[in-house]
C-alpha cells in the first residue's frame, strides 16, 4: 500500500471511530431520554429506606467546582429533585444546603454520613460513617434556620428541587423536631435542559464523521487495479495462495465454502514462547483496531452498493479479504490456535506464512439477501459461533470470581499450550481440531460481512487444509 493510502486509510479510521463513538452516544442518550425517565421528566433513583439512631442523614460532600460565571451551574442547567417520605409517624425535614453550613449547624451533634446505597434499595446495604461520635450537643429544629437553599418538612411524602450551581454541597433528612432516631425513604430524581439537543447533536456529528471518515477510507483501499503491483489476484475464483489460478468447473466445486482457511502447524514450537507471543503481537493488535474500524465501516457501503447494484465493490472486497487474512494470521500466532513461532507480516496481502486465508470473489450478490442475511439467518451460526469462541465467568456481585475466556476454542488453546509446555510437543489431532473451529468462526464471519451468499455449513471441517470437494460421480447423472 502506498503511503498516501496508508494516511488516507488511519484518518478515515480514526474518524470513523470517533463517529461511532458520537452516534452511539447519541443512540443511548436519545433512548434514556425515551423510556428512562419518569412523568416530571426526571431520571430517578430507586427508592431507598435510611434509617439511623443518631439526630441526623447526611450525605457526602458534594463537590460541583467553583460557582460564579464559569462555574458549574452557568451551563449545566440541571436541576435535582430529593423526594423523602417519612417512613414513621413524626414529622420529617429534607434540605439542601452548603456543605460548610451543614458542618457549622451539626457541630458537636452525633450524625450520620451516607457513603454508599444499593441501587436495590435494601436499607441494610447502605453503608454509614459516624460523626461527632462522643458529640454530646443537640441540633435545633432544622426548619429555623436560614442557610437552606430548598427544604421541605411534614408528615408523609415531601418533595424539594433545587437548580444546580457550583459550590460543595449536602443532603439532610432529620426529623423535624431535631430529635433521633431519624428513618425514611429518599428517593433522587434529575434533569439536565437541552437533553433532545445534545442527542440529536451527537448522532448528526456523529453521522459526518462517520461518513467523512468512510470517505477516507474509501479513497484509501480504491484503487484502479486488483492489486498494486501483484501477478495473481488472490481473491478471484480459482486462485489459491502459492498457485496458479485456474478455472472452475461449477460442478466439481459445488460442495466448496468461498473461504479456504489453512494453518499448517509449525514442527519444534517452543515450549515457552506461547507464554509471551501475545505481548508480541501488541503492535498488530495496535494495527488491526484501525483496520476493523474500516473494516466494519466499508462493509456498511459494501451493503449499499450490493442492495443498489447486486455488486460487492472489488477493491473494499481485496481490502476487507486482506483484513481477515491478517486477523487470522496474528491469531494463528497468538491467541487462538498458537501454530507457529513465525512472526506474522504486516501486510494486507498473501504471504509465504504458515496461515493462509482467501475467500472467492462473487461476481453477482443477492440484493434481496443482503437486508436479512447478517442478523436473522446468520443467527442459529452466531449462536454456535458464541458458544465455540465467547467468555463467561463465576463470581459474586463484587466481582471476584472465576473467568473463563474464549469459549471452547479458548479452552482448546489453553490445553495445547499447557502439553506443548511440558512435553514440547502440539498434538496435532488437537491442531486440527483448533483450525476447525476457526474455519467455522471465519466462515461466519465473512457470511455475515456480506461476502458471500452461500450459508456457512453446519458442519467441522478440521484439518490444517481444507477440505477437497466432492466431485459428483458422472455415471449417476
């Protein structure tokens, strides 16, 4: 690839990273504003029970930077809804005040700070801290003091609201009277102006971008011949790495799949190495997150222009083929089949590597095909493909546990790696067992990046080569 392409090919990926980033941003904004929020228009919490022996609840220190004209409160224009039922039969009291306030009014007074709820509501998992512990002094009545910014008291439920401005600031519920034993049900609600604005926003900075780096990316992978510089074409039909192309006799190749996926395993593989070949790799990993961006991004025009013309553009196919050729090449060094020492090359095209990957150029796609065949008959193959290569985990609600990654390709992997650590040697019914996993994950793959109309087989091809088609026996027909 020529530097102008190389250039063209990361500015058009970062692009469309950040576009999607945008969008989606914007996907999830606009869909919490739909259904995330209640009747008043504010996104709540759960409703939670507090309960303390000592005057009163309150919460941590809430920092929102300085006030004054550019503070937080000049351009946030949020607002916060605190609502407190009295979950006993006296008179409870909620405010809002600064926090030095708070700390003047309690001087002296035992209270409690809410460090932490449960998003449950289960008041026992609240976690407090005591202050003023050996305070012997006793609050007055909330109500008569003026520092307050919103405050409401009573029997029952009692909502207060407050427009957000800068300044370090804190919550107190108590009973209104200032005795102990303070208990009841809070429940926070807010709202920021201008959500509907900033969604739509997001998703239309988001869409330019996507599309300018989409154009980009476009200009990098077109180009007016098959391959710069290349004899052989390697994904037309009849081409195989290392061969001469020849024709195809439809009949005799009815039983082959598009993509020929090969991994030829490696004789004296280190014993060690697999242990580190993962940090190797770091820089293809760096390269191949750029080069899925496109990836991903070119196969949305390749679905227009199949569902227009029937027709996948030849250059996005060469350089989407190219993608792949590489992924399975740094995985077959070093994640998902470990098969060779080999350090994979940093190029797009065919190469002399023990991994091999092609797939067959179609000359005419369904249009019809290409609305329904990545998400809903691709979908009992996304289901195998999940199981063979997806990660699941046992543990508690803190997150310690057990995790297992990689599904049952990984768990494959793990066990060669762990023969080929302690006697030097690669099962190679294993290996052939691994490649056919792989070919399974990569023949979806390409059916549902619209690649091809021919539905995946259900069935494991292993074996480091692929399988020869069934030739139909003449006498018969």
């Amino acid at each position: 690839m020529k530097p102008a392409r190389i250039v063209s090919l990361v500015i058009g990926s970062l692009l469309a990273l950040i576009g999607l980033g945008l969008l989606a941003g914007g996907g999830i904004l606009g869909w919490a504003l739909a259904t995330q929020r209640d009747d008043a228009g504010y996104f709540t919490t759960s409703n939670q029970q507090f309960a303390t022996d000592s005057y009163a609840l309150t919460s941590d220190k809430i920092d929102l930077g300085d006030p004054g004209p550019d503070g937080f409160g000049e351009w946030a224009n949020a607002t916060v809804r605190v609502s407190v039922d009295s979950a006993g039969s006296g008179d409870v009291f909620v405010g809002i005040a600064r926090d030095a306030d708070v700390e003047t009014y309690l001087t002296g007074v035992p209270h409690d700070d809410i460090t932490s709820t449960n998003r449950f509501g289960r008041s026992s998992d609240a976690e407090y801290r005591r202050e003023n512990v050996d305070g012997t002094s006793k609050p007055d009545a909330p109500a008569t003091q003026t520092f307050w910014v919103a405050q409401a008291s009573g029997v029952g439920a009692h909502d207060i609201t407050w427009n957000v401005e800068g300044g370090s600031w804190a919550i107190v519920v108590m009973n209104a009277d200032g005795t102990p034993n303070v208990i009841a049900d809070v429940q926070l609600g807010g709202q920021v102006d201008h959500l509907v604005l900033i969604a739509v926003a997001l998703a239309v900075v988001g869409i330019v971008l996507l599309a300018g780096g989409a154009a980009f990316i476009v200009v990098g992978v077109a180009r007016p011949h098959a391959h710069d510089g290349a004899t052989v074409p390697s994904s037309t039909p009849g081409a195989t790495t290392g061969a001469t192309p020849t024709s195809i006799v439809p009949t005799v190749v009815a039983e082959a799949y598009p993509l020929r996926l090969e991994g030829h395993l490696d004789p004296g593989l280190s014993r060690w190495q697999w242990l580190v070949k993962w940090f190797l790799a770091i820089p293809h990993f760096v390269v191949l997150s750029l080069l899925w961006v496109a990836f991903v991004v070119l196969t949305i025009v390749a679905f227009f222009a199949i569902l227009f013309t029937g027709r996948y553009p030849r250059s996005i196919f060469e350089f989407n083929v190219g993608v792949l050729r590489w992924t399975w090449r740094v995985s077959y060094y070093a994640t998902s089949a470990l098969g060779t020492d080999r350090y994979p090359p940093f190029t797009l095209s065919a190469a002399d590597y023990p991994a091999t990957l092609d797939v067959v150029y179609p000359e005419r796609l369904s249009r019809g095909l290409v609305l329904i065949k990545s998400w809903l008959l691709a979908l009992p193959q996304l289901v195998i493909v999940a199981v063979l290569t997806a990660s699941w985990g046992f543990g508690d609600r803190d997150g310690a546990g057990f995790l297992m990654s990689g599904g049952l390709l990984g768990l494959l992997v793990f066990v060669a790696a762990l023969i080929l650590l302690f006697t030097g040697r690669y099962p190679p019914r294993l290996h052939d067992l691994v490649v056919g996993i792989n070919r399974w994950v990569y023949r979806v793959i390409v059916y549902v990046a619209l690649m091809t109309d021919q539905y995946p087989p259900f069935h494991l091809d292993q074996g480091s080569a692929e399988p020869s088609p069934a030739i139909p026996d003449s006498s018969t027909s």
